[in-house]
C-alpha cells in the first residue's frame, strides 16, 4: 500500500524526535522511534509482514497534536539488527519485546495499531497484557488460520496467475515448494 497517495487523508510528514536501537536479549537489538505529541496520547504501530518493517510514512496515520507517536522494527525487520534473522523469533518473543520498550519509554498503556501481521501481533499483545492496552485500531486483519495461510500461500494465484508467475519465477528452485 503507498501511503503517500493523495487517495488518502493522512497526517503530513513529520520526523522522529527520538530513536534508537533497544537490546532484547544480547543478539537481537529492535529498533524504536517517537514522533508527534511528547504528551499525547501513546499509540503503538505494528508493521506487517511478518517482517515488513515499519517506514517513516507509517507516522502519517495519526494526528500528531494528539498522538505519542511509537514505531519499531520487529525482530529480524526492518532497521532491527540483526536483519532476517529468526533465531528467538516467535509471536511470544515478540509480545515481550513490546513490554521491554514500552518499560523503556515509560508508557503506562498505549493504544494498539496493527495492519496485517500487525493485527495478530495487536491482538497477541493485549491477550497478554491487557492493562496495558487502551484500545485497538486493526486494519487488513490477519488471524494466521490455516485457511487464511493456504490462501495467502496458494488460492491468490488463482485471482493472479500471471503475476504469481512472475513472483514464483524470482525465487529460487529450493524456495519453491
């Protein structure tokens, strides 16, 4: 999705006051940011993917009168370190490393934005720590089903033969299974 698109109404561009790289467990360093409100409103991005990343366009979405505005790299995403790496990559290392920066950043609760990936990742999140969330903004949600999978993996190529082709013919023959 092109969020710069004048198709959408969103915020104008704004920078990251503050960012970093935030040790997880001595191999994985995730990468944070915050823009907008230093007093509003804490509100966290979760990318999709999983390992999409998240990109400074994604900032646009909120107002940043009224939104802290939080974005980071999951594990193995994006500006994360170390990049495409899985080692300790699992939904539940991810819940956790959303509790390590947000202890950080001295956020008491946040509201919860996930589009994708980022929806199950959200919901995840606030099965687990449900004190700590305000609400959910969900968009595109993905639940991870077996049937949402084998669509995902096989049925889009029956909409788009020609560019699942195309797509497939990039891989190399040991990815293609």
């Amino acid at each position: 999705m092109d969020v710069s698109s004048t198709t959408y109404q969103l915020y104008p561009d704004i920078e990251a006051y503050e960012k970093g790289l935030l040790d997880l467990d001595g191999h994985h360093q995730m990468y944070w940011e915050v823009s907008g409100n230093p007093a509003g409103r804490p509100v966290v991005f979760l990318h999709g993917g999983p390992g999409a990343g998240a990109g400074p366009s994604h900032r646009r979405f909120f107002d940043p009168e009224h939104y802290k505005i939080i974005i980071f790299d999951q594990r193995g995403s994006g500006r994360s370190k170390p990049f495409a790496d899985i080692t300790d990559n699992t939904t539940q290392h991810l819940v956790a490393d959303m509790e390590v920066l947000r202890q950080h950043l001295g956020v008491e609760t946040w509201l919860v934005f996930g589009g994708s990936w980022g929806s199950s990742l959200a919901l995840a999140y606030g099965i687990a720590h449900p004190e700590r969330v305000t609400g959910f903004i969900l968009r595109g949600i993905f639940l991870c089903t077996q049937k949402e999978l084998d669509w995902f993996l096989d049925g889009i190529k029956t909409v788009f033969p020609e560019n699942w082709r195309e797509f497939r013919d990039h891989l190399p023959e040991e990815e293609k299974s």
